[in-house]
C-alpha cells in the first residue's frame, strides 16, 4: 500500500552565506545580521525545517508524568495568529489575533520575526547572503548547524524600558481572551522558559489540574487563575496535590504546586492567609507567580535558571520583586503595584 | 434537520489518540469499542474511573457504570473518526466492528498536524451515504460547502440559529429550495422575535426541545472555526441587538471559490454508474483529496490521467469533490485502489483476563440512622429559631404526617433558600441534633466556614451551599470543607483535632457523585482529614427523629464521619 508524503514538508529551506557575528536591533528598522566583514543585512524567514516560530518539537511537548493525559497541541502561537503562509512560504501574522506576547520573536533563531508596532515577520527572497538549498547531500546538515548558531546568538527584541507599557497591553489583550487562548498562553510561556509543561486534556474528570510541571526532577501541579478567584485556586491546588499523591504516586511532599496569576490579589484578599495556614499545618508551600514576571524572564534572559521554589510568598511577604531581581541581576524597571506584577497592587 | 452529535472533545486529541488506536491494533484491525478503550487507556489517553493506563480497564470492568463510561468515551472517538472517514464498518451490514482506511492510515502516519487533510475530510461530510440508514434526517447536502456559500450569500455574518434554520435544513442540489431558504434568512433578519418564534417552530416541528437543537450547531461551528472558515464575531445589525455571530473568513471565502468551480459527486448519481466508472471516480476522489491536502501524488499521475479520461463526461474539466469512505462502504473503494484492510481476525474485544476484584468505597461512614447513635438526654434550652421548628415538625407529626411527609413537606419549603435562609436554618437543625451550632454571616469573606458546631476538643466546621447556588452538593464543596479543616487547624479559633470531620451540607446529595466519593478519599490518603457530606432530607430526617423522639444525636456519630451520608431511604 502506498502512503504518500507531504509535499510542505522539509526541502524549501534556505542556507546562509555568511553567518552573522551578531543581530543588531534597533527599533526603527527591522532585526540585522552583522556579518565578519562589517556589512548588515536584514533578517530572513530561512523556512527552517523545524518551524520553531511555529510548532514545538514532540519532545517539547512531552507530558512530565507518564500517563497523565495531556492536551498534546504543538502550536508556539497561543491565539492562532501565527500561521504558514504556503503561497509566500513563510508564516504570517495575523494582527487582529495577535496578542503581541512575543513567543514567535523569541522562537525564532533568525530573528526573522520582530516587535516593531505589532509583530511582522521578514521574509526577503531577494536576501543577498541566504541561497535556496538545492537537495546537495549534506545541505540539510548544514541547516542544523547554522539553526543551532543562530539560536545562540544573543538578542534582546525589547528594550527594559517598554517592559511596562508591553505589559500592559499584553495584559489587556488576555483578560478579554478564551480560557484555552489563556491556559495555552502559560504552557507556552513556561516551556519556553525551558519548564515541561502539559496541559490536561478536557473530558477527564479525575484529573482536574489545569495542567502539570516539572523543575529538575520535581513535578508539580499548576492552577492558572486570570481573574479574581485566587481562593478557589488555592483550594484546587490542595486537590490536585491529592489526586498526585494518590493516582499518580507523587508523594505531597515532593511536589511544587504552583499557582499562575495575571495579577496579585489583592493584600486583604483571604488567599494571602490560606496560604500560609497550609504551609504552617501541611508544610506544603504553594508558590505564586504572575504572567508579567515569567514574561520578564522570558524577554529578559537568554538563558533561565528560575527557581519555582523561590517564589512562595504569603500573608508575611506578599511581594517576589526581591527574588526576581536577584534571579534576574537587574532593577525591575516597574512601579510598585503596577497591574499587581511584583506585589499586590492595594 | 441534520443532526450532529458533539465530540466532546478537542481536536488535537482526536488526532493523537486516532494515532495512538492505529499503532496499537495495527492497520489491518477489525475492531470494537472496547479494543479502541483499550489502546487508549495503555497510552494514558483515556482514563477510567481515574486511572490511567491499564488500571483503567481493570478498574472499569469490576463497576459497571464506570466501565460504560469507558466505552462512551470511546464511542465518541469512534463517531468522530467516521464522521471524517479514518475509520468505516469492516462489514456490509453493521455498524461495527470497524476498520481502518486508505485516508485513515494517512492521517495516522503522516508526521505533521494533517491540518489540511483534515480539513478535506470535513469537506467530505455529506448525506446521504450509504450508511444513513438509520438517520432522523434526509436533508441531502454536503453541509460544509453549502453553509460556507449561505454565509457569503448572507453577508458574510451568520447566527448559529440561522445555521439550523437554513444550510442544516436544505437539499442544498436543489436550487429553487436553496433560493428560498436564503430568502427565508433574510426575511428573518432586523428582528430578533421573528427568529425566535422560527427556531422554536423547527424545534417544534422535529419534536426537540430548543436546547437541544441548538447543540446540533456546536459541532459544525467548532470544525469550521478549526478549518479556519469562520470566526466569532459580536454583531448588532443583524437583529438590533449585539450577538455573537459566525463571519466568514478570507480562507473560507477561498474554499467557496474553490469549491464552486468542482464536480460535486454525490451517492445517487454515483450509484448511476457502471462498475468500471465507479472504480475511477472512487480513485480521483481519494487522490484528489490527498493532493489538495499536500500530498505528493505524482507517482499515480498516470494512472489519474486514465481515470479523468474515462470520467471525462462526469467531471466536465472540473476537479472533483467527492469522499468515498464518507459516502459508500469500503469494499468497492479497496477493490478501486487495489488496497485490503481488516484483514486481521476479528478482536475478541473480551477475550482480555479480568481480574474481577471488587473496588469499595473506603469510607468510615457511621450507619448514622442506627438506633445507638441517638441518646435520649434532653438538650438544653432552645432559642427562638430552634423552637420554631420543632414546633413545626411536631405540629406535622400531630396531624398525622410520616416522617418522611415531613422531610418531604420541609424539603419543598426551603426548596428556593438563599444562603441568608440556608445558614441559619442549618445550624438551627444540628442545634435540634444537640450540637453548639453557629452560623457565619454569608459573604463575611470567603475563606472561611459557614457554620461551625462547637466542641471542647473537637469542633467541626460546615460548609454550606444553599439550593439557590448549587442544588447539588459539587466538588467544590468538598474542597472548601478541606480548606475549613486547615483554617481550623491553623488559625485555631476552636479547639478541634486532625481527625474530626469537616462537614460539607447542601440541599441534594451530589450528582457527580462517583468524582466526589473518590476526591473524599483521596483527601483522607493525602491529608488523613475525614469530610463528610450531608444532603438537606438527611439532615432533615434525622431532626424528625430527635424531635419526635425526643433525643439527641451523639457526637460520635458525627465527629468522625468520612464520605457521603446516603439519605435514609
Ligand atoms: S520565521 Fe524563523 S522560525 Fe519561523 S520558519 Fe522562518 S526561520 Fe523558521
Ligand atoms: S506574538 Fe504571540 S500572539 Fe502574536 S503571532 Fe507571535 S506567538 Fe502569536
């Protein structure tokens, strides 16, 4: 029996002439190579064969935990406004879904997709130093290897000082978003960050954490709460540490549960003291982290070592803008309370 | 009206577990509900009862009901793989077992998302087939094509209702019917009320209730938006009145501008056919599908070359719109491409070794009615609230009502109690029962009890949902009771210990109650705390008692309780 293959599949890549010493941003033009002999030339779509921008590898997407059942999507682009293009054989970006997160810019080992107003993607056949693969033997060798360079070269989409203002409109896009455009959102965002994460997959009703994580070798389960009702994910988190430790043998102890807000409650919310009470008569200590720092993180560092165990804060210190720093070795450029990011906003 | 039935489930999952069936039982399989369940359950796709993996079936065969619920999970994945055409019925007359197909196994082992052969395979979706036997619909159309042209008819902008009213209730071959149903729409629109009563109409006229007929649009609307045909928008034009409405999008416009220039093949005029034609159309239907989906297929272009010619009289120059293995049954269609599935023995889909142990609940639920738990030392005084309502179930008594008329009688009186009415009223009975019993104020912050029934050494918090916000007791409640046992425990307002219970209260014992039953002792497992969980009538039931009798309950009976109290029935 015949089973025939794709024709979209691999094949169309590009090829660098020069590799780039570096990637120059600047915000009035889009990302640069700088080549060994002094010359720029704009970015490029190199049609990788992986699609980063696009889709993570399986490997990426590997559940944490055997059996548990995850929602296995592979798309990078939370809103679906990431699409490939097959007449102009590179992805596209549709404004009106776009939520400006900036998973495809940092995906991306070419920088070929920048921040500039919105996202846009460069896509330039007529780009002096790439050149069509032409199916020599060891082309698509070559290909990896210039991808694994590029990936290594350092390259900062944002300057520190938009942080805010990207956030804040970031932040405004989400809270009006679907709950699958959110929870895809935080998986992303963490696995880019180099955080397994696996969202459960509807329909099972035994299983009913938003989705799980892993850190070294701790697992841990994760509640992602966007809207106001921290207490009721303070109070699922206490069951999803149940249904682990009983129908996934993970002991209690060793799980890192880990809930993942838009903003801080507020100081007199009743979660800042449920937390502690359960740390104080259960030893589990359930830590918090808001959307606008992991973004910081991920726009900020090229490489991330963060600490999930770190950010358990409670009613006795509400805010992680002290770890973050240090994790991150700068001064958080945000204004205290700002959107509830690093402490609570009242 | 065409009826579809919701897959319940997300479309990346369809694609994985579609795979994950295929490698399990292979291609050649004949296969069964039971086969799918289990291939889904040895990859942790599918859980019973809780358990992943093999557990699952183990567990699932020794309760019945779970074991159902096994296999209408797989049925739902059986359905929407037929629905696409990935699988067929293996033999002439049945629905199963099943088999796998020639477009099936490309799905299976094509290593990308198969975005776009998926989306050929909803352009499949037509009526009739040759396995509609036994549909409650005869509407003949290809669905998809025909609400994507209705949409652009339709300025582009749709309500779902409008789907039913319309593309779902057409012949859309018939174009004197399809005028008139555009025009139906149309005269429609610019007021909501007449809509409304034309919904309600076609309810009427199927015999449905509108709910459910409005669920038959949930399936098309989600493939379309996944085909990335539609998106939702939120129009106020169209019936003065802002809803959220289907547009269509650029790529949908594409595919009606496509589509519009094929050869739509249908079942009756293929059933026209000589055998030999038959053959070739069955083979530019497939191939065609495959190539418009990015398949190189030019190895076989000789052969297409051949076929066109032979259909030349059909296609007319046109490329053709035509799914075998969603229109005929697959004998022909192998015999065509010169392929053979299920060839494999049938499964003994029972055949697996059961180990029939039997799972019990592990609860220490007290028989609560036994006669030992009640004491006859009178309770103390009764405040005013108390009083009332001995004074009403003993007046009941007097006049003659049962017990259970009583409970029954009380039940319907507080069937509509807001938390204001619910709280007090439930501390009032475990006060009857003989416990120190006070009420929180409702909305005084969320993080904490509803009620708690004092004790020296070991105090018990309630938490209570009233019938106006949940009439059965959910999930949600047992985990509130687990945050009432930790408050307790931290904050230390009451003297209590580790092993007392925390009580959860509502008006009907829960729905879902198998997921409740296991979260109480997965909670017990965890944390080694007790929640107990009370219906209203059993709690009722019980005040009858004290009051008509004149006793009290014991603490013990109370202090210790795990899982759900069942109504003394
Ligand atoms: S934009 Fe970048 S990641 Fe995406 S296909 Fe092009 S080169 Fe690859
Ligand atoms: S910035 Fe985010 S939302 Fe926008 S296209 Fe890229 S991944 Fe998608």
């Amino acid at each position: 029996m015949k089973i025939f293959k794709s024709r979209n599949t691999a094949n169309s890549f590009f090829l660098l002439k020069d590799e780039p010493q570096a990637i120059i941003f600047d915000k009035s033009s889009k990302p640069l190579w700088l080549l060994k002999d002094g010359s720029k030339h704009n970015t490029t779509c190199l049609h990788c064969t992986e699609k980063y921008c696009l889709q993570f590898s399986p490997l990426e997407i590997q559940p944490p935990l055997k059996n548990f059942p995850t929602l296995p999507i592979k798309e990078v682009c939370p809103s679906g406004a990431l699409k490939w293009d097959d007449k102009r054989q590179c992805p596209t970006v549709d404004s009106q879904k776009c939520i400006q997160c900036g998973f495809c810019v940092k995906r991306c080992p070419a920088k070929a997709i920048y921040f500039q107003n919105g996202i846009h993607v460069s896509m330039e056949t007529n780009n002096i130093n790439v050149y069509q693969n032409s199916g020599r033997e060891n082309d698509s060798e070559l290909h990896d290897k210039q991808m694994a360079y590029l990936k290594s070269l350092p390259f900062q989409a944002l300057n520190i000082s938009e942080y805010s203002s990207v956030i804040r409109e970031i932040y405004g896009k989400l809270i009006h978003a679907d709950s699958s455009v959110r929870e895809l959102f935080v998986r992303n965002l963490l696995i880019i960050l180099g955080i397994p994460t696996s969202l459960r997959r509807t329909g099972d009703v035994y299983t009913r954490m938003d989705a799980i994580y892993k850190i070294g070798s701790k697992v841990g389960p994760l509640e992602i709460e966007f809207g106001q009702d921290t207490l009721s994910a303070s109070r699922r988190i206490l069951d999803d540490i149940a249904i682990l430790h009983t129908r996934y043998k993970l002991d209690k102890m060793i799980q890192l549960p880990l809930v993942v807000c838009l903003t801080l409650p507020n100081a007199r919310q009743g979660y800042w003291q449920v937390i502690r009470d359960i740390k104080k008569v259960e030893k589990i200590s359930i830590s918090t982290i808001t959307v606008g720092v992991l973004l910081i993180f991920l726009w900020h560092a090229e490489k991330l070592n963060i600490n999930i165990d770190d950010y358990y804060i409670d009613y006795d210190n509400m805010s992680m803008r002290a770890v973050a720093e240090s994790q991150l070795k700068i001064k958080i450029p945000i204004a205290e309370g700002f959107l509830g990011l690093l402490e609570p906003q009242k | 009206m065409l009826r579809f039935r919701n897959p319940g489930t997300q479309f990346e999952t369809q694609l994985l577990a579609f795979r994950q069936v295929y490698s399990a039982l292979g291609e050649q399989a004949i296969f069964g509900l039971e086969d799918i369940a289990k291939a889904l359950a040895t990859n942790g796709l599918m859980t019973a009862y809780g358990y992943a993996g093999n557990d699952a079936l183990q567990l699932s065969k020794t309760e019945q009901e779970s074991k159902n619920s096994t296999l209408m999970n797989a049925k739902m994945y059986a359905e929407v793989f037929r629905m696409l055409g990935w699988v067929t019925p293996a033999t002439a007359n049945s629905s199963y077992p099943l088999a796998f197909t020639y477009i099936g196994a490309h799905i299976a082992l094509s290593d990308d998302d198969c975005s776009k052969l998926y989306e050929q395979c909803v352009l499949g979706i037509n009526n009739p087939t040759e396995f509609s036997g036994k549909m409650h619909y005869e509407e003949k159309t290809r669905f998809f094509t025909s609400a994507l042209k209705s949409l652009v008819s339709l300025d582009g902008v749709m309500y779902k209702h409008e789907l039913c009213l319309g593309p779902m209730s057409v012949d859309d071959q018939d174009k004197a019917k399809y005028q008139t149903m555009l025009k139906r729409i149309r005269n429609l629109r610019g007021n909501y009320e007449r809509l409304k009563v034309a919904f309600e109409k076609l309810a009427n006229n199927l015999g449905m209730k509108t709910t459910p007929v409005d669920n038959c649009t949930r399936l098309p609307i989600a493939l379309m938006k996944h085909c990335n045909w539609i998106q939702k928008v939120t129009n106020s034009t169209l019936y003065n009145k802002s809803m959220v409405c289907l547009q269509i999008t650029e790529h949908g416009k594409e595919i009606v501008k496509q589509t519009s220039q094929m050869k739509d093949l249908r079942l009756d005029e293929f059933q026209k056919y000589d055998k030999k034609k038959q053959c070739a159309l069955i083979r530019l239907g497939i191939y065609s599908m495959l190539e418009r989906a990015g398949y190189d297929i030019s190895e076989v272009s000789t052969v297409i070359a051949q076929d066109k010619k032979l259909c030349a009289d059909v296609l007319k120059g046109q490329e053709i719109l035509f799914s075998p293995y969603q229109t005929i049954r697959r004998f022909l269609i192998e015999e065509a491409l010169g392929i053979h599935f299920g060839t494999a023995q049938v499964s003994e889909a029972n055949n697996n070794d059961t180990n029939t142990k039997t799972q019990t609940q592990h609860s220490n639920q007290i028989h609560i009615f036994s006669p030992a738990n009640y004491s006859s030392t009178q309770k103390g005084a009764s405040d005013r609230e108390e009083t009332e309502l001995r004074n009403e179930i003993l007046k009941l008594h007097k006049n003659g009502y049962s017990s259970k008329a009583i409970v029954k009688h009380l039940m319907e009186k507080y069937e509509d109690a807001t938390q204001k009415e619910f709280y007090p009223l439930i501390a009032t009975i475990f006060r009857i029962l003989g416990f120190s019993c006070s009420y929180s104020r409702p909305g005084d912050n969320g993080a904490r009890w509803d009620a708690i029934i004092d004790h020296s050494e070991s105090s018990i918090p309630i938490e209570i949902k009233s019938p106006t916000e949940e009439r059965h007791i959910s999930i949600k409640a047992i985990r509130q009771a687990l945050e009432n046992k930790i408050i307790l425990l931290s904050r230390r307002t009451h003297i209590t210990q580790p092993s007392t219970s925390s009580l959860a209260v509502g008006y009907f014992l829960p729905n879902e109650r198998a997921e409740v039953d296991s979260l109480i002792d997965a909670i017990h497992k965890t944390y080694g705390y007790n929640i107990g969980v009370f219906g209203f009538s059993t709690l009722l039931d019980l005040a009858v008692t004290c009051v008509t009798q004149d006793k009290t309950l014991k603490f013990a009976a109370l202090s210790a309780v795990r899982g759900v109290i069942n109504e003394n029935i």
